[in-house]
C-alpha cells in the first residue's frame, strides 16, 4: 500500500540549483534543454568488492525489511545475497532529501524530478554507469534519458517506477462527466467547497498544463518552464480556485476519507488512491483528462560522495530487478520501471490497472521536474521562474 509522499521544497535548496546552473541549452522537451552544467564527475568503470553495508534515503515503502509488515521484505535478501547491510532512512519530502544527501553520509536516494535536478547540478549526485546495473537493460524506454534523470544523453540514475496525478471525481454527484481539468479549474464553483487539490509548490504545474491548453496565447510549451507572465497566470488561476477549494492534501488516507464521506467530490489524485476509495464502496472514477496530466517518476541516485558505492550498485540493480521491482510496485501503489516485473505481480492486472507498458498513455504525462532560471524549454532569451519563488506563490495561494 502507498504511503504518503510531500513535496515541501525550501527556498534556500532550491536557490542552490540557480547557482549551480548555466543558460547553455537548447531544443525542447529533452535534457538537453535544461540549461544545467553539472560538475564534471565520472561514473566508476568497473566494481570492486562490496563494503559490507549501504546507507539509503527513501519514500516510505521503497526499502522494507519485514517491520512494517513481516510479508513484505525485499531487503532481507539482498542482505543475504550481497552481504552489504542496508540502513535506511525514510524522508518525508523531496527537500529533506537534498538536505540529507548533502551531508555525505547517504549513498543514495530514490528521488523525485523535483529534487533531482537539484542533486545534479549541485554535484551531490554522481552519473551512473548503467552497463554496472545488468537490469537497467529491461527498463521501459519512455524512464531513460529523461528530463530530470539525464543531462546530455548521461544518465544520473536508475529509474525506479513512474505514476501519473489523476483526475478523480463522484460519478453520483458530479454530472455530466468531466473530460477536462476545467472540473477544478474554471468549473470549480460548480461544487463549491467539495474540490481538492495536492498540496505542494509543484502544483503550480498542473494549472500551467491547463493553460497550456486553454491559453495558447501564454505559449507555454513546458509546465515547468514558466516565465514570469507565464507563472503569474498560473498562479492567478490557483487564487481563483483557492476560493472554491474544500481540502487540500498530501496524505492519501485524508483523500481516500473525504472521497468516501462526500466532502470531497472532485480533485487530483493517484491511482492507488481511485483503487482504493473504489473497494472501499465509494462511486468513484480517476483518468488522464484531454489536457494531459502531470506526473511522478522516481529515480535512484548515487551519491558523488559514497563511502559504499559498490554496495549501492548492488542495490540498483536489486530494486530494478523483476521480482523485487514488481513487489515494490504493487506496495508502492506505481508502475513498475522494469518491462519483466508485470508478469511476476500478484494481481495479474496490476500493470494494466498502472498503465505499465503503455508508452503512448506517458507520453501525456509532463513528470516532475525543478523549475530553474535557465528555461527547461530550451528558450534564451528569457528567464523562467525557479522554484525558490513557486514555494513562496504556493503560501500566497493558500492564504
């Protein structure tokens, strides 16, 4: 089952990405057009002998051991069969853990596209040599070389899974069915104090996709990328539906609680949230609407200062490897990275149910990203809005 995940990102982290970044980029949609100039860091060329142990950093349910829930326990053998004892420590957001890998004791971290950029520009996250990983070769193709994993074609990790951020909504009280996220954007009075939304800065993101689509005059081309009228516009839409706003959340048992009670009735969610609000009895119906969706895709990241680093090779390569993959999967509440995890799930419709194999479903998806200075659409001749001042918006949002 998924627990929770935040996204609070703290001013001061975020601005480190500006100063590590240089306005370089070109092009559209790929890491190429990110603008970033990381360290110059080399990826090891071979492995040596394992240290013994590895220290991680992680979503809660990403490394369990057996002591949540003695029948689920992915880490006992990977102890037995590297000998490379595994700590972990879980992070409640994505800016808890830049500030832990900064401090040198971690070897590596399952990050988000919101703080992953912020590892690699900041030269706290190392480039990985993905021929040492023997599984990355059965990673679907649409989590390699992306936006927040890669710059110029080098990967800085191994992707470990993706979901998208879904529209949700009572198909008993909301009538006709909604198609667009105009449902809790300009229809949003319709339920008046019954809308949800996820409550992070990276939200900004989700109104952008919308005005992307409903304002092609913004020119916007990347969510992520936003101008300074860009970004305003943004945020003047999410002013707009603060008023209409009944919740919001980033805890999926108070979604999954408000859906069942009826004082939430449309909003953004996950899949796991629409599986499990539904076999709790709510009426309950969650999709990518026409506009596209945006998304998460986590990626697990060596650290440039790894004391372990042969052993956290190792545990790449384990948690990408089918079996475990496919149990993290259904654990997690996301699709899968490895292509051979869907045919070990428990529930044989699991991968269908999260869109696993379905390259044209992500290629709606804009996943998590870190808005820098430097444009992520590849523009020059303006300065986009980093994310030090999309958290300062987000408080003003919320009043």
């Amino acid at each position: 089952m998924r627990l929770t995940r935040t996204l609070s990102a703290a001013a001061g982290v975020a601005a480190l990405l500006l100063t590590a970044a240089c306005g370089s980029g070109s092009g559209s949609g790929g890491s190429s057009a990110t603008g970033l100039n990381p360290p110059d860091l080399k990826a090891p060329t071979k492995l040596g002998r394992t240290e013994g142990q590895v220290n991680l950093v992680a979503w809660a349910g990403y490394v369990e051991d057996g002591s949540n829930d003695p029948e689920v326990n992915w880490v006992g053998d990977f102890e037995k069969q590297t000998g490379c004892q595994v700590h972990s420590k879980v992070a409640a957001s994505s800016d808890e853990m830049v500030k832990l890998m900064k401090t040198g004791e971690y070897d590596a971290v399952s990050a988000s596209g919101d703080a992953s950029l912020r590892l690699i520009a900041s030269g706290d996250a190392a480039p990985v040599n993905t021929a040492l990983v023997p599984h990355y070769k059965d990673v679907f193709s649409g989590l390699k070389n992306g936006a927040w994993n890669s710059v110029k074609g080098q990967m800085y990790g191994i992707p470990h899974g993706r979901g998208a951020n879904l529209l949700m909504y009572n198909t008993e009280k909301v009538s006709p069915a909604p198609t667009s996220w105009s449902a809790v954007f300009d229809d949003a009075a319709k339920h008046k104090g019954h809308v949800t939304a996820y409550d992070s800065p990276i939200y900004i993101a989700d109104a952008a996709l919308y005005l992307k689509a409903t304002r092609p005059e913004l020119k916007i081309k990347n969510p992520y990328a936003l101008d300074q009228k860009q970004f305003d516009a943004s945020v003047a839409l999410l002013k707009k539906q603060n008023a209409d706003i009944g919740e919001y959340w980033s805890d999926y048992l108070k979604e999954i609680s408000a859906f069942k009670s009826g004082d939430s009735v449309v909003g953004t969610s996950w899949q796991v949230i629409a599986s499990l609000t539904a076999g709790e009895g709510a009426k309950v119906r969650a999709f990518v609407p026409k506009e596209g969706s945006t998304g998460w895709s986590d990626t697990w990241m060596v650290s440039a200062k790894a004391k372990h680093p042969n052993c956290a090779y190792k545990w790449l390569d384990w948690i990408v490897s089918p079996k475990v993959n496919a149990q993290v999967a259904e654990y997690f509440g996301e699709a899968p990275a490895n292509a051979k995890a869907c045919a070990l799930t428990s529930d044989k419709n699991f991968c269908d149910t999260y869109h696993a194999a379905d390259e044209g479903y992500w290629k709606n998806i804009a996943f998590w990203n870190t808005p820098i200075e430097q444009c992520l659409d590849g523009r020059t001749d303006v300065r986009c809005v980093p994310y030090a001042k999309w958290v300062q918006a987000w408080t003003e949002i919320k009043g």
